[in-house]
C-alpha cells in the first residue's frame, strides 16, 4: 500500500541508503574523484617504478564531473 511521509529535514547522510514508507526498487548512487601521482597505486612485492618528474594538479576547474541526478 502507498504511504503518506510528512515534512522530513535531513542535516547530513555519511553512506547507505534512506528508505520511506514503501519501495519496490532502491538503486543508490554515488560518485568520487582521486587525484594522485604517476605509480601511487601499485602493489605487489620488488616494484621498481622509473618516473622521473611527476606532478600531479588536483584543481578542477570545472567543478562537475558526474552528475547525479533524479532515479534514472
């Protein structure tokens, strides 16, 4: 059956999913953004990474990159 929710205020959700009153299907979503150097996320043992100068330049202009938007 269709619930009725009323007012609801939410400050601030760290993670997970916010469900109310009845649901068929949740598909939550979300989005992030690294910025890191050339060879910072290699594993494994006796690597020998060669890089010479690297820079890395977090600043991002654009401000959006992946929108989330609406439940499509």
């Amino acid at each position: 059956m269709p619930s009725i929710v009323g007012p609801i205020k939410i400050n601030s959700v760290d993670g997970g999913v916010i469900n109310f009153g009845d649901s068929f299907y949740l598909s939550p979503k979300s989005t992030s953004k690294t910025s890191s150097g050339s060879g910072s996320f290699n594993t494994g043992d006796f690597l020998n990474t060669n890089n010479g100068v690297s820079s890395t330049n977090p600043i991002d202009p654009d401000i959006n990159d992946q929108n989330v938007s609406a439940n499509a």
